[in-house]
C-alpha cells in the first residue's frame, strides 16, 4: 500500500536492437547462456517484477524465433505471472527493441500507478488524491542525462556497479545495507520463470513453479 494503494498487476519490458549489441557469439549461443532475450536482459526484468510483485506460483509464455532465427534463443520471449494470492505480471524480453536500449516497470494498484524507465532514466508517480484529483510527479535525472550525452551511457553502468559493490562492502563489514539484498533463492527463481516460458511454449499450457524453499 501507500500513494498507489493495494498492488493489483505489474507490466514490464525490456529489450535491445539484438545481435549487434552482443561483442562475441557466445553471448547469443543457447548452449552456454541457457536462453536468447529472457536470460540476456529479461532475466533482470524477471528479478524486478518478482521483487514488486512478491513470489510467482504460475507462469504461462512464448517464446519465438521469427526474426534472428537463432535455434534455441529466442528474440522474444513473453510471460504471464500469477502469485499465490492471484496478483498477475505480464513481461516481455526482446532482441528486437528497433528503437534502442528499453528497460521498463510499471506497478499499478488500486489508486494509482508508479514506472520505472531507463533510456532516458526517469520515474512516474501517478495517482488520485482524497478528492478523486489525479496527481502526476516525474524525475528526470536531467545530470545523468546531460553525462551520458556527454560520456556514453557506460558511465551510469560504471557508476551503479560502485554504488552496488560499496553497500556489498558496508554490510560485508557492518551489517548495514542501502537496500535489499537479493539471495540465492532470488536467482534461482529468475532462471526458473525464464525457463517455465521454455516449458509452457512447448506444452502451450500454464506451468506451476516448485515450492518455495
């Protein structure tokens, strides 16, 4: 709860232009990375949806192959998520993003909305007042803007790798951490939903996760 309310659905996507990003073809071969655009970029997406969302019970996907034709990795992979108590999420993980580098959530609960968006970095917050006034804020980041124009967008990659490893090393150290620290179980649950997308796009049915452990 809070601005938004009660949490109802998440939307998110993430995608590039595709082959001409990746610098080695290992990067896109199936029998090293296990996938195509769900274990590239969407398993990152994968992990932020899980993390707003809560645990996902069931997933239902597709995945295709229309456009690199890349046997086993797919360009495009689409899930369907449902939690345990029915809360859904629907993701999409492209290799074929034309218009460039695309990374974006969307959380919608009962009052309102909040995204999440690189390319350019930006956050929305939408949502009604007690009169039933919709009220609208955005942050635009216009610095790290101005300092990819002017330095390349590996800056920003540069800079939260630093930010990361420094919160790492203070709760290494003191126990005190920025934020939330994913877990083992995290990543396995990443790689499980990507791979259940497999699964249902073979069996064309919904695909239930194992238990939580």
């Amino acid at each position: 709860s809070g601005a938004i309310g009660e949490l109802d659905h998440v939307r998110a996507i993430a995608g590039h232009v595709g082959l001409s990003e990746f610098k080695a073809e290992w990067e896109h071969d199936n029998n090293v990375v296990g996938g195509g655009a769900l274990m590239d970029i969407g398993i990152h997406m994968i992990d932020l949806v899980r993390y707003t969302l809560g645990d996902v019970a069931d997933v239902y996907g597709m995945a295709t192959e229309n456009i690199w034709k890349l046997g086993g990795s797919e360009d495009n992979g689409f899930a369907l998520m449902r939690s345990p108590e029915g809360r859904t999420a629907t993701l999409q993980a492209s290799w074929s993003e034309w218009k460039g580098y695309k990374f974006q959530i969307e959380v919608y609960g009962n009052r309102g909305m909040v995204q999440a968006s690189y390319g350019p970095m930006r956050n929305t917050l939408i949502y009604t007042d007690g009169h039933g006034r919709r009220q609208k804020k955005t942050n635009q980041y216009r610095k790290i803007a101005v300092q990819e124009k002017l330095l390349g967008w590996q800056r920003t990659i540069e800079k939260s790798f630093q930010l990361e490893m420094d919160d790492f090393a203070r709760y290494c150290q003191d126990g005190v951490c920025g934020g939330t620290l994913a877990d083992g179980y995290a990543g396995f649950r990443a790689v499980e939903i990507a791979n259940a997308v497999y699964s249902s796009t073979e069996s064309k049915r919904a695909v239930s996760l194992s238990e939580p452990f």
